[in-house]
C-alpha cells in the first residue's frame, strides 16, 4: 500500500491542502495508476464550494493520465508499464443502464462514487491515520490513484502522457455532448454558450464534425480569441451585445444546435433561446443543486425544440474515438491547455479557476518526470 501525497479537501470551502494518504492496492477489476497529471475541472470546484454535495475528507482531481503500475485480478487490456489515459466517468459494467450501453448513466457509478466517493465494493481504496478519505472518481490530486479497469484506456506513443489528462473529462464531456448526444452533422449551425474548458473542446469537436458555423458566446474576450483559434467562426460577446439578437444577426434566424456549457440558469435559458426552429438544446454544464430551468414552454412546444442533458459519454465507445483523434492530430492539446501548473500549485489551480482567470483548460503536472 503506497504512501501518496495528495491534496486533501477537509471540508466545504475550504483550501485544498497537501497531505499524505494511504492507498490501497487495486482489487479485481481495478488499476493502480502512478499519476502523471490531472486536469483542473470546474465540477471539482464546484464540490469544494459545496454546490455539489460530496463526502468529506475527499481527494478530488477526475482527469487523470499516468503509468500503470499494478492491475487487480481480472485485467487483461493493460499490464504494468502502460501509458494510459483515464475516464471520469467509471462504469461498471453490469448495471441495468451499463448492460444497455448506456455507460455515461451508469447507476453504480453515481450511487457508489458520487454520493459516497467509493468503489464498487462500497469503500474507498484511500485512507489516512484509519479514517476513510472519499474519492472522487479515481482522486486524482494524488502521486498515485486506484481506477476501476473499464476506466483505463491504453494511450499511444503520439499523445503526450501529460497533456493526455485532458482526454478523459475535458474533451470525453465535448465529445459525448456532440457527438453522442446532439450527433452534430456536417453543414449544421452550433452555438456554445461559455467557452471554458469543456465549451472549447466542444467547439473544437463541433468543428471536427462538419459543423458549418460555430457560435462561441461568452463575456470574456481572452476565452472568445482562444475559441476562434480552436474553430469558432464567430464570437459574440455577450457582456455588451444581446446574445440572441447577435445570433440572428449572424444567421438570419437560430442555430441547429445550442451547447450550454456553464451551468446556470440565464444560460440554460439563452440556449433554448437561440435555438432554429426544430432545433437541439444540449446541456452540458454542471449546475449547483437546486436550480431549475426557466423556458419558454410553449415556444418549445410549437417549435418542436428539443432539450436534451449531457453528462461525459460511454467510456468503452467514447474515449477510444477521443484518442484516436487526438494521435491523428485532430484535437490540439497544446492549445485547450492554457496554464500549467506544478503539484505544489493544487489549491493555486483552483483559486485561480474560481476567479475566472484560467482561460481554457489547467493542468497539474504532478509527476514532472512522467510529464
């Protein structure tokens, strides 16, 4: 059982800390991973603000990317050694959404990890002095972490091992969201509402997918450069022009596909707002527990809208297409990952993240020599 520095969530806003914990060895079906890097995630933040409710004491970080170093019983697909990449979403894969193919709803991934940051045997593989330490996901902040083997993806020598952190929530969320769930089409007209992290890799991946005309709606002007530098056709600032009559102004009428990618209720709203008639709102934003939609019931109605809520994508079809774009040069790493930052920078990462003020995506490099 590995000693492994990490960075410990106490309690609800509060700074994360380092710290020591307690890793336990991989159980059937489960891979010890040395962490490489992990990518700095709003939902994270979101959990240390206590808008998403967690167990605590927790290690957070669900992006993750490293080098296999003991695979449990059952494993086959990786061996010690690998370079692997993994996914956030961690499915079990008996489940009755699982056994449908519908891994990104997995049951036992929400009741066991998300409302109790443990594994699929009903603990957590973390501890410190005797006391349980939840994970969530695989608790990346961490030298090393324990993953379910569904959750582990082979990486090949093209990708860098660190910038490869990103491919597991960051861009598996942009792609399940247009490609699994909106099945954006050559030709199509897309909006995507905030252009942080996940908005990026959705613009990006909107574009890689034949959309014609990709609409990056923010209040930040840095992020709107970077979201034309990673396919946007048109920006819109939304801080000092009306989002919906700039659509219009554009195009003349709404978009087919509206992504909204921050997870409010002004924005949710502005995403059904803009929409063409007959089209797809996809929301992908995670938003604090409580808040609701407020939508134009009948303009959805007649106009045949369609809202539909996107959370990652199925892991065993998603992130080996992720990948495979990635290797073939179709998704630039080097560009969605604006700040970097050392494993000593955790609690920095998010101070700056809750301040707006990372731009695309952050990446910790926890282990330099590996990165």
């Amino acid at each position: 059982m590995p000693e492994s520095p990490s960075f410990v969530l106490e309690a609800a806003n509060q700074p994360l800390h380092p710290d020591t914990v307690t890793v336990a060895g991989p159980k059937a079906e489960e891979v010890l991973v040395e962490v490489a890097a992990c990518g700095v995630c709003h939902t994270d933040l979101h959990v240390i603000k206590d808008e998403v409710a967690f167990p605590k004491p927790a290690v957070l970080g669900h992006e993750v990317s490293g080098i296999v170093q003991e695979v449990g019983e059952g494993v086959s697909h990786v061996k010690p050694g690998d370079r692997v990449a993994c996914s956030f979403i961690m499915p079990c894969g008996t489940c009755r959404h699982c056994e449908k193919g519908l891994e990104d709803i997995c049951e036992n991934f929400f009741n066991y990890n998300r409302l109790g940051g443990q594994l699929y045997d009903g603990t957590t593989r973390l501890s410190r002095n005797g006391e349980d330490i939840a994970m969530y996901s695989m608790a990346g902040h961490a030298s090393h972490c324990v993953v379910p083997s569904r959750a582990v993806f082979l990486l090949p020598e093209e990708i860098p091992l660190g910038e490869a952190a990103v491919l597991g929530c960051s861009l598996f969320t942009g792609y399940g969201a247009v490609s699994t769930v909106a099945d954006v089409q050559p030709g199509e007209t897309v909006a995507v509402i905030a252009a942080g992290g996940v908005g990026l890799s959705i613009i990006h991946l909107a574009r890689a997918a034949g959309a014609e005309r990709v609409i990056a709606i923010d209040i930040d002007d840095d992020k709107l450069a970077l979201a034309q530098e990673l396919g946007a056709t048109d920006v819109i600032n939304s801080a000092n022009t009306d989002p919906v009559e700039g659509v219009i102004g554009l195009l003349g009428h709404g978009v087919d596909v509206a992504f909204e990618a921050l997870g409010s209720v002004p924005t949710v709203k502005l995403a059904v707002d803009i929409l063409d008639d007959g089209g797809r709102a996809v929301l992908a934003g995670i938003a604090p527990v409580g808040h609701t939609m407020d939508v134009d019931i009948t303009k959805v109605v007649r106009r045949k809208l369609r809202i539909f809520g996107s959370f990652g994508a199925p892991a065993s079809t998603a992130m080996p297409e992720v990948i495979g774009l990635a290797a073939e040069g179709k998704i630039n790493l080097n560009k969605l990952i604006t700040h970097r930052f050392t494993f000593e920078q955790t609690g920095e990462a998010y101070e700056l993240l809750n301040e707006r003020k990372i731009l695309g995506r952050g990446l910790i490099e926890i282990n330099p020599a590996l990165v």
